[in-house]
C-alpha cells in the first residue's frame, strides 16, 4: 500500500473554550492523555504558581514588567487580562510546531480564543458549554478554589460569553463527562481530515494516474 498521505499532514490549531468552571481543564487533560503528541501551548502568565505547578511545564510564569515588555515586541499571538493578571500565547513555539505538522492544543480565555480566530481562521474553535446556571454555579462551589464574591463574578462572566457563543463553530454541551469528550475527540480527529490539514494530498494520488 502506498503511503500517500504520510508526510502531506499540517498541524492544526484546537482552541478549547468555556466559561469558569465548565469542565474545560477536565477535558482538556482527557485529550491530552490520548493523544500525547498534540503539542500544547504553553501560556505566559504574570499570575503567581500555584501549588505543583511548573515554570516552563504549565506557564512560563513572568513579572509584569517582562510580561509588558514582550507583550509591546509582539511575541504573543494573543493576549488578555483574565481575573487582574495578564495571560499570553508567545507566538513562535506555536508556528514551530504548526510547521512541523504538530498539532497544537490551546487552552486559553474566551477574549483570546476570539483574537486568535483573525489570525488563525482554519484553527477548530470549540465552546463549552455548561448545562445550565445550576450545574455551573454547583461546579464552581464544589472545585472549592474561590470565594462567593469571585463566584458571583464568573457566574455573570459566563452569561455574557454565552451570549457570545455563536463566535465558535462547534458547541460541546458538558453535561455527562464521557459523552461530552467523546464529542471533543470526534471533533479534533474529524477536523485532521479536513482538506486544509491535507495539502498536496489529490495531488499526489493524482500523479500515480500519470
Ligand atoms: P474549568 O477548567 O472549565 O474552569 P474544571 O475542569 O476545573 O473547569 O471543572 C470544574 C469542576 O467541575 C471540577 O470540580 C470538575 O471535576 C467538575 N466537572 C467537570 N466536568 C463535569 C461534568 N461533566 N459533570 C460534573 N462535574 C464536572
Ligand atoms: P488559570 O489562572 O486558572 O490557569 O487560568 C485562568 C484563565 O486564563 C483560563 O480560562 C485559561 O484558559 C486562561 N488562559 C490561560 N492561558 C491563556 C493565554 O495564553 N491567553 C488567554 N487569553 N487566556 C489564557
């Protein structure tokens, strides 16, 4: 059998987005774990670690005035302001991996998932989506990582971005955790047969008819 397709693949783009407290970071490390050799963007931050949390592995993590300065040298492909600290995708681990044939995982803000749509537009751009204000408001109280003030804040956040949903081509609702991934994994393999990810693909079959 010939190996028509092997070498023809481009790395694509996954933005994975969703209001606090969706199950994002859940399904993004179900997807991570079956497909390793998706690249991951790792984010630049000026927010402090956490506990386990590893400079270079989870974010690089930056002060202001470092953040600033490569925010104004144009090294990030997009950047926001998420919760009173600065988040940015540096620009150049990404187009390395792209043009490698990697794909490239993100997992990013709602404001910078709709920067990186101008810049990436053949990118698959998911939005979760949480069933309803009850099952969101349970989650965010059971991670019990916030305080009721920063609660009440996303809880508001999360209907406006709602609001906004039709920005995303493909809506997952995180209803049952396992029918909710099955649906992420179909997109992201679906998406690898798209005729974008596959140049020079017809023409190489069609040369064998010469
Ligand atoms: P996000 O990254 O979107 O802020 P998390 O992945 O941290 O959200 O999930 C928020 C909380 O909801 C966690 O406690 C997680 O275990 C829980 N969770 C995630 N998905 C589901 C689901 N489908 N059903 C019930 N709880 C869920
Ligand atoms: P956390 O501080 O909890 O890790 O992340 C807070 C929010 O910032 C999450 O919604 C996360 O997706 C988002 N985020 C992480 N990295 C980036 C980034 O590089 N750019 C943008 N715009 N958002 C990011």
């Amino acid at each position: 059998m010939s190996d028509y397709g092997k070498p023809l693949e481009k790395g694509q783009v996954l933005v994975v987005c969703a209001p606090s407290g969706t199950g994002k970071s859940t399904l993004v490390k179900m997807l991570r774990a079956e497909f390793p050799q998706v690249g991951f963007s790792i984010s630049c931050t000026t927010r402090k670690p956490r506990e386990g949390e590893v400079d270079g592995r989870d974010y690089y993590f930056l002060s202001k005035k470092e953040f600033i300065a490569r925010r104004d040298r144009g090294e990030f492909a997009e950047w926001a302001q998420v919760h009173d600290n600065f988040y940015g995708t540096p620009r150049k681990p990404v187009e390395d991996m792209l043009m490698k044939g990697t794909d490239v995982l993100f997992d990013i803000d709602f404001q910078g998932a709709v920067q990186l749509q101008e810049t990436m537009p053949e990118g698959l751009f998911v939005f979760l989506m949480p069933p309803s204000y009850e099952d969101l408001s349970n989650r965010l109280r059971s991670r019990g990582s916030d305080d009721e003030e920063v609660i009440e804040r996303r809880l508001k956040n999360a209907r406006l971005e709602m609001a906004a949903a039709a920005k995303f081509e493909y809506w997952i609702v995180n209803d049952d955790l396992d029918r909710a991934y099955g649906e992420l994994r179909s997109v992201y393999l679906a998406g690898k047969t798209r005729r974008c990810s596959r140049p020079g693909l017809l023409e190489n079959i069609l040369s064998t008819w010469d």
